[in-house]
C-alpha cells in the first residue's frame, strides 16, 4: 500500500510512504525470455516470485516479463532492484 504524505517539508519530492510487507511488481524487459526468469529468480531469491509474460516487440526481439513478489522490507525491494539492474540480460526495469 503506498501513501503519500504531507508532512513533507516545501521544495521536497512527494516520496510514497510504502508499508512493509507489501507486493512489488517489477517489470523486466530483455532479449531472451527465458534467461530473464533465471536472472528474475536468482534476484528475488530466497522469495518466491511470479513471473508472467507481458508484452513482446512487433518483432519479437525484446520480451517484458512481470515480476511479482512479496518484498519484506524497503532494504529488499531496493537490493532486487539493483540485482536486476546489474544482469547483462536485463535491458530496462520499470
């Protein structure tokens, strides 16, 4: 669930307030799809992680996958995310 808060101070970025536990969704774009599941999986490990095809190119060169988990905390949805930006097979995160 996110919340937007008021008390922040003028001149400051609106941030989301999100409360832990919550269900993430990350959508991964790439090349091969079935390299981005292992890539996916490895990242969220140890948490078990859905995973369904969402798009594909006209051509169908590049794949979106979603990737939905329950992430524990802010320190685990920001380290999956980074996990997933490091992978070479990893094009875009949205």
């Amino acid at each position: 669930m996110i919340r937007h808060s008021n008390n922040q101070p003028q001149g400051t970025p609106d941030q989301p307030d999100i409360e832990y536990p919550c269900t993430w969704v990350y959508k991964v774009i790439g090349e091969d799809c079935s390299l981005l599941k292992d890539v996916i999986v490895s990242a969220c490990s140890p948490f078990p992680v859905k995973i369904s095809h969402s798009h594909a190119s006209s051509k169908g060169k590049y794949h979106s996958l979603n990737a939905e988990v329950e992430v524990p905390s802010e320190e685990v949805r920001l380290k999956v995310y980074k996990t997933l930006t490091c992978s070479p097979a990893v094009k875009i995160i949205l």
